[in-house]
C-alpha cells in the first residue's frame, strides 16, 4: 500500500509519495525488476552497453513475469489471435524481443543502440534537458528517496480514482550535487501501487493490439477504472513508449 501528496499547489520540496510499504520490494517479481533499473544510461544518443550480468538480470525478470497470473492471461489473449507464441521458452524470446531489443533513438551516426521499450516506459531517458517516458511508481519513487526527482505537481483536474493513475509534472536531476535544476518532464501518467507484472502485461498487450490493429489510442477497463493505454510503434517494428492517459490522445 501507498499514499500520494496530490494536494494543490505545491509547496516546494513536498514528495509525491507519503509513504510506501516497502515489504512489497521483498516480493520476487518487485526485486527482479527493481535490479533493472540501474541497467540504462539516461541519456539519448548513449550507447548502451549490456553486460552479462544486466543480461541476466533481464532473462530472471522474464522468468518470473512469464510465471505470473497476469502474464497468463495476456498470453493466453496473444496466442489466440496468433500474434504471440505458445510455448513458454518461445515466449519469453518473443517478450524479449519486444521489450529488450536495443534500438537507435538518437540522432547520431554512429549510434545504433541506445534505447528499448524497457528503459523508455519503466525506467526512462533524458533528451535535449526533457524527460521522456518514465511511467512507472517503482522508478519515481525510487529516485525521488534519493533525491535525484523533484515532483513538481499534480496535472489536470481531479480524479476520484487518482490513487490508482495520475498525470504529474517533475524533474530529473541524476546529479544532485550541482545547481542545476534537472531535465523536466512537463507530463506524465502513471499507474501507483501496480506490481511489475501487471504493467509489463498490460502494456504488452495494448502495443501489441495497437501495432496490429494500427491505432495508438486502446481503451481499458479494470473493475470500475475506464482509461487509454497509449502505445506508439516506433520505426514501424519497436516498441516505443506505452503509457496511461484519462484521455485519448489526438
């Protein structure tokens, strides 16, 4: 369990987050996907470099998501309408592929892999002094206990169910020992209190949907909750960036 600051405005230095019982962070998929989010250089135009422990690392976390209820489910979904493989092994290659894959966001030449769908969505770049992806509570909660995120405020109006998605402003200042303010990200939707598995499953679902089915915009329902996944094609194959949104995007 969580609990939020969404109170309006702001006073300078007050956190997003209240408080977070961390016994959840003892559960097997939450450690294994806490352990990827020092695997990523922020910033676009970087080269990433996977070493064979980030490797492994990754292939864990795979292991535990294909094993959980919700992965399950999604799976199940995928392999009917003959868009995901049914074997478990063939699977996890396929998640792999969609999720891990390093491709070339960045502009220069020699560049040829410097982000995945993984670090866009989860744990997030910087560009041009701009945050860009970064839509998950793990993540932000993450870095605003070390100090490196300043929440800067809640964005749009006022939503009853605001404990289980919001739209926020913050900056990103991986270097906290200067003075300088930190790349901003004007807005962004997130989930809260959402495990790992559940996010991965979601979004891999809605990309996969809206790759097919050549929309960006894919309406969900969960219990009493109704929002969009939001889920754009990058360069025609990748996975660009997956996120909530209380709207439509035009």
């Amino acid at each position: 369990s969580s609990g939020i600051n969404a109170e309006w405005p702001l006073r300078p230095g007050e956190p997003l987050f209240e408080y977070v019982n961390e016994e959840i962070f003892e559960r097997e998929s939450y450690k294994r996907f806490y352990d990827l989010l020092d695997n990523y250089e922020s910033t676009v135009g970087v080269e990433e470099v996977m070493t064979k422990q980030e490797i492994l690392e990754m292939k864990k976390f795979i292991d535990i998501v294909v094993e959980s209820e919700p992965m399950k489910i999604a799976q199940r979904y995928l392999v009917a309408k003959g868009w995901a493989p049914e074997d478990t092994e063939e699977f996890k290659d396929w998640l792999w592929d969609v999720w891990f894959t390093l491709y070339k966001r960045g502009r220069g030449r020699r560049i040829s892999g410097d982000s995945s769908g993984f670090e866009h969505v989860f744990v997030g770049e910087i560009r041009n002094g701009n945050v860009i992806g970064f839509h998950n509570w793990i993540q932000f909660y993450r870095l605003e206990k070390s100090g490196q995120v300043d929440y800067r405020g809640f964005i749009g109006r006022k939503q009853e169910d605001q404990e289980f998605m919001i739209t926020i402003q913050f900056s990103w200042d991986e270097d906290i020992e200067d003075d300088e303010e930190g790349a901003l990200k004007a807005v962004g939707g997130t989930l809260l209190g959402t495990s790992p598995e559940f996010e991965f499953a979601l979004y891999t679902v809605a990309w996969v949907y809206g790759k097919e089915n050549r929309v960006v915009n894919i309406p969900v329902k969960i219990n009493e909750h109704e929002f969009y996944v939001i889920a754009h094609v990058f360069k025609q194959r990748f996975l660009g960036t997956c996120f909530t949104s209380w709207q439509p995007q035009k």
